[in-house]
C-alpha cells in the first residue's frame, strides 16, 4: 500500500490560516489538536475519497460528518444544485423547493410540520424556544456527552468538540443562562426524576440525541427513550429528540423504537440535519403541528433565517433523499458490519482493549475494556492509543474522525477497493496503538 506523500502544501496553508482564523479552523475538531500532527487540508473529493492539496488519496469515512450518505460529488446531487444554481443562489423569499423538501421529511419521519434552517445549532436552539413557549417553562433537561449544537444553553457538559478539548462549560455563557440546564448522566432514568423532583413546574423539555454519536456511539438502554417521553409528560414537559446526526442514516424510527404506529408514542420535537441537505448548510426542525405553529408568523415564538430554505440547499437535500430506499440502508449495514469486524479483529489481535459501539452504519471504537454507556464510560478511555491508531491509519491513506469521541460514517459509495483499504491498514494501526510511548 502507497504511503501518502509528505503534507507540506497542507503545513504551509495551515500556517497562513492560523494567522487569519482562530486556530486555524473554523471548527475546532479539525485542528487535529487531540490526535496531533498537521491536518490535510482538502482539494477535491469523489467517491469514497478525499483528495488533499498535497496530492495524496484517503478512504474518507468522516463524510462530512455524516451527510455524504452516497458518496461525494453524487452525478443526481450535482446535477440538482447546477441546475438550481443556474437559476439564482438565493432569493430571501419562498421558493418550490422549501415545501417539497419539507413534504419528504413529513413523508418520512414522524413529525406533522417543519421549519427549515441552516445548522444543527439553529434546529435545536429553535426547537428549545418553541418548547419553552409551549410550557411557559425555563429549564432544559440535557445529558452529559449530548452534544446539540453551540447555542449558549446547550454547551454544559457536551460532547463532540467540547469532550476533545475537554471544556465543561464555555468561556462568554452568561451564568444565568447556563442556570437553566439541567445535566444529568446519560441512560440513568433515576438522575431524569431526580432532576424532575428537583425543580418542580420548571422544566420546559428533555433533549437528547435519539442515540448519541457525540461522545462516541451510545446506544440508549432498552426502553430508555420510551421513559423520557412519558417522563416528560408525566411533569407536563416535552421531549426533543435530536436526529442531526442519526436522522435518515441510523433513524431512532427504525433502530430504537421511536414509532406511533407501533408504540404509541413520538417525540414533540426533532431536530434534523446532515443528510437532509447532502453536505450543504441545511437542517430543520420539526414535530406536531400545533407545536409548530406557535412559530411566527402563525404564532408568538419568534425564529427566522436570511437564508433558510436556500434553494441550492433544497436541491441537494431533495436529489439526495429520493435515492435512500432499504437497499441502500442494506448496503451501507454490510459495509458497516465489515469494518466493526475488521476493527475487532486487528485490535484484538494487537491485544489492545477496546470496544465497538454502533447505531446502525455509525460505529465508533472506544479503546478501553469497560463497556461504554455513558459520557463518563466514554472519558475513561486511553485517548492517547486511539491518537496512535489515528495517525498510522492517516499514513496509510485512511480518514478517520480526528477525536476520539467521534463517530465513522460509511456511505454508499464504499465499494470493495475503499474496504479493502481499510481493512489491510488496520493491523499496523493496531500496532501502533499498542504501543506505550
């Protein structure tokens, strides 16, 4: 296998950044500040790879983070956004493509109505408001490790880039905004009524990421979402479940019973994103209708957006959602289950301790011998082995997520050669895990 070429050209651009962003990036994980070494800084992408500026060809199972469900640079997903942007790239009034998008997510998942944004932080600060205007209530039920987003209430105790860098709270959150999060441990129904009974009348809404992949892949206990729904109606609060991540790749629909039809009961909220706008800036929120419509201009609770509901967005969202069928998903399963055992399989052959969590076709490796079920579970991993794993499976043209609380994406695009890949390069990766410094 061909060793990629030395990153010079990406050292050289990481260089100039630093002096004009923040740390360089323009979202904190990329710095590879946990996992060391320059990060590539990507040309091109095609297919199951990415291409950096240094001429170098990596599997890519990052995916953006997610919403690469077919693969990068998909001819249907192109053609859309060509075709739309041929026609205009923003208009700041309705155009079709908001209702048709909006009318395959309701085709989809259980909500009534939807609300487009442009981010994951915008869904679920949008959703928070409109639970708060339901209730009339102030407080947020959220659990350590969820991460929903960067708003000023959400960031006590989150996972994702704030576990890399191991922030509690964050710099310039007003005292008595943070005030009004609850942050219980994860999969504990006894801390969920324990933090009811603490601030009785006061809880607006639980959030919690239908199966969170911000801390790594945490599966929730059997019933455990069922209990926070009627948890949440018990004390007259609601429940948010945030599917930026999990929606339309690892469903709570399909993988953890959140389904009217057949249990009797649905969230009141969600929050969507990644996949529904195919790698563009797009998300929603959505739930049932007469929650959605307290939203302005039908209602008191004020949200509103330049550019939501961008046509390019749309687009791509649409091109890409009318392709996902059960083949695909079956497809993506097998990719999936033949990376979780090859990762099996290497690191236990390297004697290293870990263990695979999944949610469907996102997977994350926890290098630890203690089941992982919470964001405590999740911090007690050795984050020095995976920085190991991570840069010998970078220099052997593998992309992984540069933290070790993150989760892999495969996308439909992964054929046998981008597999083949990574399989052959895991052993050596295991190697170098293994190995004390």
């Amino acid at each position: 296998m061909a060793r990629p070429k030395p990153l010079k050209r990406s050292a050289e651009l990481f260089g100039q950044a630093q002096h004009l962003i923040p740390g360089g990036v323009d979202s904190p994980v990329r710095a590879f500040g946990s996992v060391g070494g320059t990060p590539p800084f990507i040309s091109h992408a095609r297919g199951p790879y990415l291409y950096d500026v240094d001429g170098n060809e990596y599997v890519d199972l990052v995916c953006s983070w997610g919403p690469i469900i077919l693969g990068h640079a998909h001819p249907a997903v192109l053609e859309a956004v060509n075709l739309a942007a041929s026609r205009g790239l923003s208009f700041g009034a309705p155009q079709p493509g908001e209702a048709e998008l909006a009318a395959a997510i309701v085709s989809l998942m259980p909500v009534e109505k939807v609300r487009l944004v442009n981010s994951g932080t915008e869904a679920t600060m949008s959703a928070i408001r409109v639970a708060r205007g339901a209730t009339g209530r102030d407080k947020i039920i959220k659990f350590a490790g969820c991460y929903h987003g960067h708003s000023d209430g959400l960031l006590a105790e989150a996972g994702s880039g704030a576990a890399t860098f191991a922030i509690p709270g964050s710099a310039g959150v007003p005292a008595a905004t943070a005030a009004d999060t609850i942050v219980v441990a994860y999969n504990d129904p006894d801390a969920v009524r324990a933090a009811f009974a603490a601030h009785p009348d006061q809880v607006a809404a639980i959030i919690t990421e239908a199966a969170p992949a911000n801390m790594g892949a945490i599966a929730p206990a059997p019933g455990f979402n069922k209990f926070l729904h009627d948890t949440a109606h018990q004390h007259g609060a609601l429940l948010i479940s945030d599917e930026v991540l999990t929606g339309f790749r690892s469903s709570a629909q399909g993988y953890w019973g959140i389904d009217g039809a057949e249990e009797g009961w649905v969230p009141d909220l969600f929050a969507f994103g990644k996949v529904i706008g195919a790698g563009l800036p797009l998300a929603a929120f959505g739930g049932r209708a007469d929650l959605m419509d307290l939203l302005a201009p039908s209602g008191p609770v004020y949200q509103a957006g330049t550019l939501s509901g961008n046509p390019l967005g749309t687009a791509a969202g649409l091109a890409q959602l009318r392709l996902l069928d059960d083949a695909l998903y079956r497809r993506l399963n097998r990719k999936a289950e033949v990376l979780k055992q090859a990762w099996t399989d290497a690191l236990t052959s390297a004697g290293v301790p870990h263990q695979v969590n999944s949610i469907g076709t996102i997977f994350s490796v926890f290098f630890t011998d203690e089941p992982v079920t919470d964001y405590a579970s999740a911090k007690r991993q050795d984050t020095a082995a995976f920085a190991r794993f991570h840069a010998e499976m970078l220099r052997s043209g593998v992309y992984l997520p540069p933290s070790a609380f993150e989760v892999c994406f495969v996308s439909d695009a992964h054929d046998n050669r981008a597999l083949d890949r990574v399989v052959q390069a895991l052993p050596r990766a295991a190697e170098a895990a293994a190995r004390r410094e």
